[in-house]
C-alpha cells in the first residue's frame, strides 16, 4: 500500500535513509540523490504535487523515451533503475535490485519441445554448463520466435526457403555481429541435430550460408610487477572488507585463479598440511592443484580470523551484509575497479578487471622463460593453445623470432 509523504524531500530522504540502511555507499547514496532531484524539478515544472509511480513512468517516457530496455544506454539504464526504485519504496516500502538480462522465453509448441529435448541430449553428452544451456536455449527462442512469425509450426514445415528466410531476417534485426552468428551458428547445429537424429530427411544445415564472422582477439592487457604491487598496497587492510578484499586480489595476482573459483573457494580446497589449494575449475570442470605461498595463506588467516561473519557456510569469502551469503562470482571485477582507482595506476585503455591480473601473470612467467605447458598448468587452461594467446605480448621473445631485412639496392640496374 502506498504511504502517504507530506513532501516529495520526505520520501526521497526516507529512502536515502533504506540506501544506507542496506550498507550502500554514500556516493551511490548521493547518485540516487541526485537523480531523484531532477524528477523533483520534473514535478515542479509541470505543477504536481505529489509522486506517484505514475509520475515516474511520465518522467522515464520524456527522458528516456520508450525503447527496448536492452536497447538503452547504460546512462538510460541508470535512470530507470533508480526511477523505478523510487516508485518501489513508496508502494513497499523496499527496493529491488533490477538486472536488465536479456531472459530466454520458454520453448513451447511442437517445435520447442523438441529444442527442450535438443537442450537436454546436450547437457548429458558434451557436459554443457549450466550458463551455455541458457544461451542456447536463448538463441532457440530467437529461432522459434521467428518461425511462429512465419506461421511455420512444425518441424515438417522446415523446407529450404524457411531457412533462407531466416538468415535475411536476422539481418533485419538490430542483432549485433557476434549475437547474430551466434544464432545462425545455433540454428545450423540444431537442423544438423534434426537431420542425425531422423526428424528432417534432409540437412537443411547445409543450406544455411556459411557465416565467416571471425572474432579478431585483441592483445591482451597486463600490468608490470611495481603496478601490481602498487595495486595490493591500495588495499586498506586494517577493517573486514579490506582483509577480504585484499585476500582474493593476491590469489588472483599471485595464482592466477579465476574470479569464479575465487569466490566459490571452499574450506576443503585449502590443504593446509601439503601447503596447497585443490579445486575443480567452474569453467572447464578440470582438476586444478596450485602452491599455497604463505603469503597467501596468512592474508586468508587474517581474513579468517578479523574479518569473516560468523557463518557456517562452506565458502570462504562471504559477503559483508546480512545474511552474509557467498560472494557473487563477478564480485572482484567491481572489488579491481575500486583498487585501481585508489592505487593511482594509469591504465589508461588497459582492461584493469581480475582478468588482467591473470594476463600479467602470464606474460610475467614468459618473460621468465616458464615452459608453455607449466604455464597452462598454473593457468586451468585444458590445451597449450589457449596459452599461447600471451606470447603476442611477450615482445622479447618475439624479438628474438625476427629475421632480418636485406638491404634496398642502390641502383635501379641492380633490381632484377
């Protein structure tokens, strides 16, 4: 039910006040502030006296206009957010936290339940993740989405114009590059799956144009051995937050440990008496065995013993506010950002997350002349390949690999 504020400052200042209750900054405290501020001026202008989720939903349509939330800009997206937070508190009096995801529709029909099925031999045979069945299951629903347009309800309707249809209406959407190979990729590996498994007498995948979209990797960011160290003394150890904080930034910098092994990292992974950690990589759901330097060890003792809410909970590193749950695997890109700017380090058009600690690592273990398959090994990588990805930035080496340029003739005559 809605509470009745005298004032529109009375509400805003009453959920300034559940901002900070939840342990929210007071900068993210005063950005909230600030946008509600302009609807305020918003409400003055136009005469009206009280807030309303009306009024918000006015204010988003003349500010933002009405676009396709995935299409927003991050600035819109904001706007929304902390709109619509406004609007939450005066009827709940809570707010809710918004994630703006792209979420797959449910597949239904004739043709959807044999995408369900296509899902689920999947999973079972390669071993997908749970992160790569969303995805897939999203790009189908795309699939889908366009034969229900088509009036095609059927597997048995499938014929070649279907097909080709569908590739020059992917192109009219405002699909970017990588979504859209993503989809035809899906779609030619579904109507392949068809075709195996007896559902099409013919492989229709065959008459989907082959999509040549190469994704050109670009060269990986890494930070010299004085910017990490200037990175670790940043952190402010002497509270909870810091201890932490810091104990997940030394395994990534020291070990190399992906942000979502950090975060799911378990009591039972740390062998204390063989000075190791063992886990089973998220990712690549390989076995992985790294030294437990002392360093490491103490950070997370101190950690344990100054800093850790008092929870049974298997995992490590929980969060800080109540009720004290797991940190989220994407956590330490936003802990990274944080130190980056307090330690002063010009990264300029470097990426500066946990995975750059993870570049540095390796390009730092080149340099040092590491054999490529411990690297791989240190690194969780399941081939050498992937690890051959930071030779491109081991300048030294590649110095070494360069041939030299015969000297230009001086005269035209001596050119043959």
């Amino acid at each position: 039910m809605i509470k009745d504020y005298q004032t529109f400052k009375e509400l805003s200042d009453t959920a300034s006040s559940y901002l900070r209750s939840l342990f929210y900054s007071n900068k993210i405290v005063d950005q909230y502030g600030e946008e509600w501020r302009r609807i305020n001026r918003f409400m003055k202008e136009r005469g009206i006296p009280f807030y309303t989720p009306e009024v918000g939903e006015q204010y988003l349509l003349e500010t933002v206009g009405d676009i396709e939330i995935l299409k927003l800009t991050r600035h819109q997206r904001n706007r929304v957010r902390k709109t619509t937070s406004l609007s939450d508190f005066l009827i709940t009096g809570k707010m809710k936290k918004r994630k703006f995801r792209e979420m797959p529709r449910d597949l239904d029909g004739q043709i959807g339940i044999v995408m369900s099925d296509y899902i689920i031999n999947k999973r079972k045979i390669n071993n997908w993740s749970s992160s790569t069945a969303q995805s897939c299951n999203l790009y189908l629903s795309r699939i889908l989405e366009y034969l229900e347009e088509s009036n095609v309800l059927s597997i048995e309707e499938f014929d070649n114009d279907t097909i080709i249809r569908f590739v020059d209406y992917l192109h009219e959407k405002s699909y970017s590059v990588i979504t859209r190979h993503l989809i035809i990729l899906t779609a030619a590996r579904f109507l392949k799956y068809l075709f195996e498994n007896e559902k099409l007498k013919t492989d229709l995948s065959k008459v989907i144009s082959n999509d040549k979209y190469v994704r050109l990797p670009k060269l990986p960011s890494f930070f010299s051995k004085e910017e990490i160290e200037q990175l670790l003394s940043s952190i402010e150890r002497t509270n909870p937050n810091g201890r932490r904080n810091y104990a997940m930034v030394l395994l990534v910098a020291r070990l190399g440990i992906r942000c979502s092994d950090v975060a799911s990292l378990k009591f039972e992974n740390l062998l204390w008496e063989k000075q190791t950690i063992f886990l089973i990589q998220q990712k690549t759901k390989e076995n992985l065995e790294l030294p437990l330097f002392g360093e490491i060890g103490e950070s997370i003792i101190d950690y344990l013993k100054h800093g850790r809410p008092v929870s049974d909970l298997p995992y490590i590193f929980l969060r800080h506010i109540p009720p004290y749950d797991r940190m989220d695997n994407n956590a330490l890109n936003g802990i990274m950002q944080k130190y980056m700017r307090l330690s002063g380090i010009k990264y300029d058009e470097r990426h500066h997350g946990p995975h750059a600690l993870r570049h540095s690592l390796a390009t730092r273990l080149l340099q040092g002349n590491t054999p490529l398959p411990i690297i791989s090994g240190i690194l969780g990588h399941k081939r050498t390949e992937s690890t051959m990805f930071y030779l491109r930035v081991d300048s030294d080496s590649l110095s070494r690999c360069a041939l030299d340029v015969p000297p230009l003739p001086e005269r035209k005559e001596d050119v043959r």
